[in-house]
C-alpha cells in the first residue's frame, strides 16, 4: 500500500460491469411507477446508464415475460402474475432495494467471531476443501448458513495463503503487483520504516525469495505441492485457472486453488508441461483472453439478487465478469516461466 501511495497511484472506483439483474429490476420497478410502460421505451427513463448490451435488454425482456414477471399488451408492458405474488404483500418494497443486507459475511470458529470475508470468496467455485486465510493462519469452510451471513471454519492444516495478506478478500492486480515490486527490493518513497518494519520486511524478502522473479513467474514445488505463484490478483488468476481448466483439466484436479498471488496445482505439474498447456491456452482463446469466462456456483447465483429474473447462461456471465482481470491475466501469462524446488521441500 506504501509504494502505490508513493507513486500516486489511486484505484478507481468503477460500477460492477454488465448489470443484467439490475436491468431486470428496472424495468419491473419502471412498470410498477408507471402502471405500464412501452417496450422499446423503458430505457428513456434510465437515461445513458448503460446496464447491458442491447442483445442481452431483448433477452431479459423475454425472459420476465416468459416467466410471468410482465405481462405485455401489444408493446406496452405491465407487471405481471409472479410478481405480484412475490413482492405484492410487502408492497414492493423488496424490488425497490438492490441490496438489503450487510455484505460481508461472519466467519465464526465455534462461537468465536475471527473475523469478515467478502462473500465472493465463499461463493467462487472450487474443488475439493475450500480454504481461507484469515487472522494470520488457514481455515477449512465447514459451511456456510447464508441466511445469517454467517460462514463455520476449522484450522487447517492444508494450503495456506501468504501470511502478510490480513484478508482473504480478492485483491487487485495492482495492490498484489505491489506486494511483489516490494519484495523484490522496491522502496516507498518519502516514507522511513521503523527499525521493526524492516526486520520484519527483511525477513519476509528472505523468506518468500524463491516465489520472486523480477520479469517471470514462478512455479515452485515444496513439501509435496506445486504452486504457480502469478502476483496477478484474485480475478486475474481466476481467468487463468478457467483457461488452463480448459486445455489441460489434469492441472486442476481436486486440490487446485485459486488466491490473490498463486495457484495451486497438482503435485506433478512441470514448467515444459505448463508452458506446453499455455501455448495451447494462447492458441485456443487468443493473446487477450477475453472468451475465457471463471467458474461460478450455483450457490453464487443463487445470492445474486434478482438473478431469478435472468435466464441461467445470463446470470452465470454476469457473475464471472465480475470475476474476471482479462488484460492483466494475459499479461501475466505472457511473462514466462521460471521453475524451482524449495531447499525444504
């Protein structure tokens, strides 16, 4: 955090990309105010907001029609049957509110609160056992009671996450990028350290020195395990997971994970294998990676309010969008490879 501020840098504040559901909500909440409104006019009301791409307006259009959401009269619309069994009681009031509770979710080891985690990292598909990182150790996620925001963990033994990262919510190419630019040696300008910082910097160059490539990544094996560690951010690995998932499956089996700066894959995975495997990632889904599309639950869409209104492949897509750093996935990929062995392992 200390270089990015030195250099200036600010993240962006930008909207969720490709909105579907709350394009669906609109115009249901357009139809109510209104009694009725036209098909082709809805959208004067929302002005330039861009929501989704025109193909997918038509879709989900038909799609509250077909399931009973709108009824249509010739090219005006009106709410429909299932709407006004779900929402006419309460008046409403559900439809008028996009978000109704807190987003963060409790995570709870026995009775003892340890902490938040953004819901996404409960929510992104994985296999086998899924694991967090959070108040400085591993956890394994028992389950999961959505109604109450509230997530049941054990310590764990298993794959752990960098023990400097305090949160194991998805984190930016840039913030992750930072974390690698710093323990390869680069210094925040205008800011002294004290004397306990830089041990514990120190210490941390030291210890993770064989994860680091000034130009590459690094696939490291170590006390059994293989990891890719990218430094590419939580959304930029999950694209690289979903292409590799797509050319060479045997990388990803039950074990595979996905974090903020690595992935883990099976045991016997080798540096010619995986050049070999993203050769063919380039081949299939070109330089820009922008087919490739991230895994998503069917718990995720489930959570996602209002997807109920989309057709499935919809909701799915505008779910992994928002799981997805495209440019900088391919921008890792793209860096070469260097494979090592830890002394320990």
């Amino acid at each position: 955090m200390l270089l990015l501020w030195s250099e200036g840098f600010v993240e962006s504040i930008t909207a969720p990309p490709t909105p579907a559901h709350i394009a669906a909500q609109q115009v249901l909440a357009i139809t109510l105010q209104e009694r009725r409104v036209g098909r082709h006019t809805w959208r004067d009301w929302i002005g330039d907001l861009a929501l989704v791409d025109p193909e997918d307006e038509v879709l989900v259009i038909e799609t509250l029609l077909e399931r009973g959401w709108l009824d249509a009269d010739q090219d005006m619309l009106m709410v429909g049957p299932e709407a006004e069994g779900r929402y006419g009681r309460r008046h409403f009031m559900e439809l008028m509110s996009v978000f109704t509770s807190d987003p963060q979710v409790a995570v709870l080891h026995g009775r003892t609160e340890i902490g938040t985690v953004d819901p996404m990292v409960l929510l992104t598909k994985v296999q086998g056992p899924r694991r967090i990182a959070l108040a400085g150790r591993s956890w394994a996620v028992n389950s999961v009671d959505w109604d109450r925001k509230r997530a049941y963990v054990e310590p764990s033994d298993g794959v752990g996450l960098a023990r400097w990262m305090g949160s194991s919510s998805p984190l930016s190419f840039e913030l992750v990028d930072a974390m690698r630019r710093t323990l390869l040696g680069a210094e925040p300008r205008g800011v002294e350290l004290t004397r306990r910082a830089r041990q514990k910097l120190d210490e941390l160059r030291e210890e993770l020195a064989d994860r680091l490539d000034p130009d590459r990544t690094a696939l490291l094996h170590s006390h059994g395990e293989t990891r890719w560690w990218t430094w590419a951010g939580t959304r930029a690995n999950a694209v690289i997971w979903a292409a590799l998932n797509e050319v060479a499956p045997h990388f990803c089996d039950s074990m595979s994970t996905v974090t903020n700066d690595h992935l883990v894959l099976r045991s016997d995975t080798t540096a010619a294998a995986l050049r070999e495997a993203l050769l063919l990632v380039k081949l299939r889904f070109g330089t820009d990676l922008a087919s490739v599309v991230p895994e998503v639950s069917e718990r995720a869409i489930k959570d996602l309010k209002f997807s109920d209104m989309l057709p499935s492949d919809l909701a799915i897509r505008t779910l992994a969008v928002r799981l997805s750093d495209h440019p900088r996935a391919a921008e890792v990929m793209a860096r070469g490879l260097v494979e090592r062995r830890s002394s320990e392992g």
